[in-house]
C-alpha cells in the first residue's frame, strides 16, 4: 500500500516565520505582524475557496492564478487600497523567495508567482487636518472621564509629535521624558530610536496622565480599560467616536477621510508651513530619506500660494488677431 505523500506546507510556513524571519533577518515586530496578518487572510480565503482547513492547503493550491484571485478579493471585497494590497503582495513574494531555496521542485511554480507585478496606483496628496480642526478634535474628549483623558493625551501627542500609530502603541511610561529637554523616545522602523521633543501642552498633559496612569517603567504609556496595551482596533475606535462629535463642531472634517495616520500628517505639515527645513522633518519623522518628506511639499497650498505670490504679474499687450496660414489652417483641422 502506498503511503500517503505528507502536507509540508505547515511546517514550511512556520519555518519561514522563525527561522527566516526571526533568526536570519531579526525582522522588527511590525513586520513579522503584517506577515502574520496576510497569511492569516490568504488562508481563510483559502478555507473558503477550497473548502478544506487551513492545515490542509498544499503548496501547489498556492499557484500564481490563486493568489492573483487573493488579491482581486482584497481589493474588491475587502476594499482595501491598492498600497495595502502590495503590502499583502510583499508578504507572499518573501515567502516565495524561501520556498525557492526549500523546494527547489517547484521552481515554475514560484518563478510564476514571484512575476506577480505590484500594482501602480495614483498618488493622492496627504490628507491631514488643519489646526482649527485638531482643535475641535481635542475638545471632543470628556476629560471628566478616565478613558476621556486617556483619549485627549494620546491625540494630542498624536498630533504634536507626528509618531506612527505603532510607535505610539509601543510606547512605555519610562520613554517619556519630562522636565528640561522634555521628550518621547521611541523604536521606529528598522529598529531605529529616536527622540521627538514635546511642546509645553504635550508636557502638561502627560505629566497629568502619568500621575493618573500611576504604572510602572516597563507598563504600557496607553492602556486599554482592561490595563493591556491599547491595540490598532482600539485607536480605530476612539477616533471614529471622536470624529463623530467633531465633525458637528468643525464641518470641514466631513469632507476629510481622517485616519490615525492623518495625524502624523498634520504634524508634518504644522512644522513645514512653520519654516521647519524638510531634513529636520525627516529626522523627526524617522524618514530613511529627506526625498519622502517631499510628500509634504506637494500637499502644502500655503508653500504654493506664497511662491506665486512672490512672482510679479505680467501685463500681457493685446494683439490683433491673425487666421493661421490655410495651409497651416487645413492641417490643424485634420
């Protein structure tokens, strides 16, 4: 009796997380979670497609038209934007790539899946908020409740210091300096630390949390009620109950698609219209380069408006109008 071929997909992928990821390339916590979080949704769509559990799914279900039809089902059923759906192409081609050096008997197959192109999209400029609408947003928060001021000091710091949501959410009562040389000290990408000064509000309300917060060095700067970090799905939560109120208060926020990430945004672009040179920026914001600062340049009217407003106008002298040659005329019609 033959015996049944073995499943190795499993233990190939759990092998690419630990041992790839982990002990080979030390990848940061933000990118093993974003690679976590695409298989766990390529395998459900798996689950539902093939009808069979995830532990199931072979490397051979994994062929190029599968997951072009994984990516079709991000974008169109799960409407998620044509960047998040390369994030997600990112993830799948990393693992492909182990595959090429531990099945080396599948190499059409990943060849073909690793000429899966990313997909080009148009760039929009940066939506971020303008200083009337923080304000609006901050006043939102019922600072007579606990979670209130929890909420207050998270988006103000949120929106003075320009930090990612992830390098927020990893922040610890003993990063946050106050005092003289007051400051947030956090791990960004590529596991870079940075220190980002705090405005006097953001000291004063941050020395009122903590003493409310009243956690020890290691606890996390936000927690969520329960006392556990505070998780993507709750900063995605309070902003949505916040924006509520503060689009009544403030009706140009209605127009805005505002995201955490709008935040960061909106500090950048306070700085920029503030004087503050585009490399000082990018240290600020843990940019590898100054040239992705330049997002900011494009999005900024007020930079724009004052340029224009600096050149002189030109009085233009009218002329006499005068039918093109009929030659000229006939070929201009064709």
């Amino acid at each position: 009796m033959k015996k049944k071929p073995t499943n190795d997909f499993p233990l190939l992928l759990q092998a690419f997380f630990t041992d790839r990821l982990m002990k080979q390339r030390q990848a940061s916590p933000h990118t093993i979670s974003s690679y976590r979080d695409t298989f766990r949704l390529l395998l459900k769509f798996a689950q539902r497609r093939l009808k069979r559990a995830p532990s199931s799914v072979t490397i051979d279900d994994l062929d190029a038209s599968f997951v072009c039809a994984f990516l079709d089902h991000m974008e169109n059923e799960r409407d998620v934007s044509p960047r998040t759906r390369n994030v997600r192409l990112a993830a799948i081609h990393s693992f492909f790539h182990f595959l090429a050096f531990e099945k080396p008997t599948h190499s059409a197959q990943i060849q073909q899946v690793l000429a899966i192109p990313t997909k080009r999209y148009v760039r929009r400029p940066v939506c971020f908020l303008t200083e009337p609408e923080i304000d609006a947003l901050l006043a939102v928060p019922d600072t007579s409740t606990w979670v209130g001021r929890r909420d207050r000091t998270f988006l103000l710091v949120a929106a003075q210091t320009g930090l990612r949501v992830s390098e927020l959410l990893g922040l610890r009562c003993k990063d946050v300096t106050l005092g003289d040389g007051a400051h947030v000290r956090c791990t960004g990408k590529g596991r870079k630390n940075r220190c980002t000064p705090l405005r006097k509000d953001s000291v004063n309300a941050l020395r009122t949390w903590l003493r409310e917060r009243d956690g020890d060095p290691d606890d996390p700067l936000f927690p969520s009620v329960k006392g556990h970090p505070l998780g993507r799905d709750g900063v995605e939560y309070l902003l949505r109950k916040h924006l509520r109120a503060a689009r009544v208060r403030c009706p140009s926020l209605r127009t805005k698609r505002v995201t955490a990430h709008s935040l960061r945004h909106s500090a950048a672009m306070e700085w920029l219209q503030q004087g503050v040179d585009s490399a000082v920026i990018a240290l600020l914001l843990g940019h590898a380069s100054v040239e992705t600062t330049d997002v900011y340049l494009h999005a900024s009217m007020k930079l724009k408006e004052r340029a224009v407003a600096r050149t002189k106008s030109k009085t233009l002298r009218s002329r006499r109008f005068k039918p093109d040659d009929a030659l000229l005329a006939f070929l201009k019609s064709l």
